[in-house]
C-alpha cells in the first residue's frame, strides 16, 4: 500500500504529489530519503512538540495551493524535499514525530526530523524547537529500529544507499544578531566556526551510522527576505540587511572547507553542496528571467514588505494580507519561499546547474 506524503491527505490528491515505492523488502538499489534542519525542510515535526505559534505552520493560508490541509510546512504548498522526492520517483517523506510508533517498514524510505526555528547551535530558540543534535540523536533511534527490523546487512546497505538532506545554519545567524550576549562574546568568524563546526560533528556522526551520500543546502540570503528588509526600512533602508548578508557568505565559505576537508578524510563520502544564497540573489536580481515579478515583499503577511509575521493571523497579529497571484511572487511570508520557488531550487539541485557542486543530487538517487 503506498504510503501517504501527509498523514491527512485524500489518497487521489496526494497521488499528484509524490511518486510512491511499496514498501517491500529491501531491493539492492532502493535508495531513502532522511532529512534535517528548519523550516526550508519541516513538513510538520512542530505540529507535536510544545511549542508557540511563531514556530507552527499548521493553518491556513499555509498549504493552501497544494494541500486540502495546512500540514506544517512554511509555504503555501510543497517544499525542496517534496520535489527532490518527486524527481526521484519516491515517496514524500513524512514528519519523524507522526511516525514514529507506527510499525511496517516505516523507515524504508527514509523519515524527515527538520523543524522550523531549529538552528546548527542548541541554543538557537532553545525550547520552542527540535535542536539539529537532537535531530541527529532521533536518526540514531531509526538506525538502531533498522537495524532490528532488517537485520545488520540490510539496514547498512539502506543507510549506505540513502541520501542525507540538511537545510540549517540559517536561524543561528537572526539569534547572533539579536543577543547582544553572543555578539559581545565572539567575533563573527568565532561564532561561523561554532556553528560550522557543530554540523561537521552531526555530519560525522551520520558517517558512522553508515551515511555517505549528503546534500547540504548553503545558508540562504537571509538578509534578503522581507523580515529583514522590514527591520532594515526602519531606518530608512529598503536594502538586504546587510549584517546578515555578510554572516551567510561567511558561513558558506567555511561550509565549502569543511565539506572538502570531510570529502578528503573520510573515504566514500561524497556530497552536493547547492549554493542556496547565490541561486536566491540571481532570481531576486534578475526575477523575470525566473517567472518572477514581486522579490522583496512576501505574498502573506503585513507590515513593510509584508515582513511581520502575521500570515495566518495566529502569532500575535491577527490582521494579515495576501497576495492574488502567488505565483508572482518569490517570497510566501516573512521568512519563506513560495511552492513555486522551492520547486525552482529543487529543480537546480537535481540536475547540472551551476549552483550544485561537486555533484547533483540526481546522481546520488542513480547510484
């Protein structure tokens, strides 16, 4: 029986959606899908911890142009996951916290533990989200269910095939910005080596679990989406802010080494790195040469550049606006792409674009 993308989907809906895999016995070649970081790939963790609003997506308008339900993604319809599975021809990896008291092959195809708020760093709104190495520290519990379930052979070689998705760094910068604490303590490099350096650990931690084939996602341009050019206009600037610009590019660019330096350290790792903050600063450069006429201001929200994050009328702010033609516009809320950028990012992911190095995300399906 395919299994669902979303936990409450009709089954003809989701259908359109994600290709599906039985979940049959291990095949040699069948390759799953685990993912982890914040809101670019949450489909809906936060629904189940205790947490506030300012962190849930689970009502509308949120998913309301691909989904009969707001399912906890931060867009108005699918993510970059939900196409990468899609392109892939596999099922729509569902939300770690749904599943995991379910039994029957549930992890067959993989599970995603990202959650909204979530940083590289335990600290980054600690409490209010699922930390990256409690993340890793739920992959860890899979591995071992695995490895009951199918046998030490059999879950190596699924955790060996599948590919390790990772979209985070991205909060760490926001939290660096905003606690004088932090910004009183450590330079900017000292705290991009921290964060930086956490994920190496969480990623060598996957590498001892049996993970070889990582897709990273860079740290987007933050600076750039309508909540930071919100705070930027109040002084009189309709700019990218540009403290957060700089944190990305520093951070991508100790992101690029450590990935080189784990590539050389440790044999069969092999990565795809996608350059998440240069494809956003192209499209928000150039937007019609992407389908894209409005960059700066979000489709949901209010305030300037719709920057507040009010969509849904849920996080202290109940008056919000929204767009009539989401599709002309790169931003959904305050933080987050439109479905129809995810599926621009997942697009130049997969295949040969020059934002994806040293290898596509295509290739780690096909071997």
């Amino acid at each position: 029986m395919a299994s669902f993308c979303v936990h409450v989907f009709a089954l003809a809906l989701l259908a359109s959606f994600c290709n599906s895999v039985h979940s049959s016995p291990l095949i040699k070649h069948h390759v799953a899908l685990f993912v982890f970081g914040d809101s670019i790939c949450e489909v809906g963790n936060n629904n189940y911890i205790n947490t506030t609003n300012d962190f849930r997506a689970n009502f509308r308008p949120y998913g309301e142009t691909s989904f009969p339900n707001a399912t906890g993604r931060f867009s108005n319809g699918r993510l970059i996951p939900d196409y990468i599975a899609d392109f892939a021809k596999k099922q729509c990896v569902q939300p770690y916290l749904a599943i995991k008291n379910r039994l029957n092959d549930r992890f067959i195809n993989g599970v995603n533990f990202a959650s909204t708020g979530a940083g590289s760093l335990d600290g980054t709104n600690a409490g209010l989200v699922i930390p990256f190495k409690t993340q890793l520290g739920y992959f860890k519990k899979v591995s071992q269910q695995l490895k009951q379930e199918m046998g030490s052979h059999g879950s190596k070689q699924l955790l060996s095939n599948a590919v390790y998705m990772f979209s985070i760094g991205n909060n760490d910068y926001g939290t660096f910005i905003n606690n004088s604490t932090l910004l009183n303590s450590y330079t900017q490099n000292q705290y991009v080596d921290m964060v930086v350096g956490n994920m190496s650990t969480v990623f060598q931690e996957i590498y001892k679990e049996g993970g070889r084939k990582f897709v990273i996602l860079s740290v987007g341009a933050i600076g750039c989406v309508p909540s930071a050019r919100a705070a930027n206009f109040q002084t009189g600037s309709s700019e990218c802010l540009e403290i957060l610009q700089t944190l990305a590019k520093l951070h991508n660019e100790a992101l690029q080494k450590m990935l080189n330096n784990l590539a050389t350290n440790l044999p069969g790792f092999k990565y795809s790195y996608f350059d998440y903050f240069q494809s956003s600063i192209d499209i928000i450069s150039n937007p019609s040469s992407y389908g894209f006429t409005e960059v700066k201001v979000a489709c949901c929200g209010s305030g300037p550049f719709r920057g507040d994050p009010s969509c849904g009328g849920k996080r202290g702010m109940t008056f919000y606006e929204l767009c009539p033609d989401v599709n002309k516009f790169f931003f959904w809320d305050y933080n987050n792409p439109t479905e129809k950028a995810n599926k621009l990012s997942a697009t130049l992911m997969w295949d040969t674009s020059p934002y994806v190095t040293p290898n596509n995300v295509k290739s780690f399906f096909q071997s």
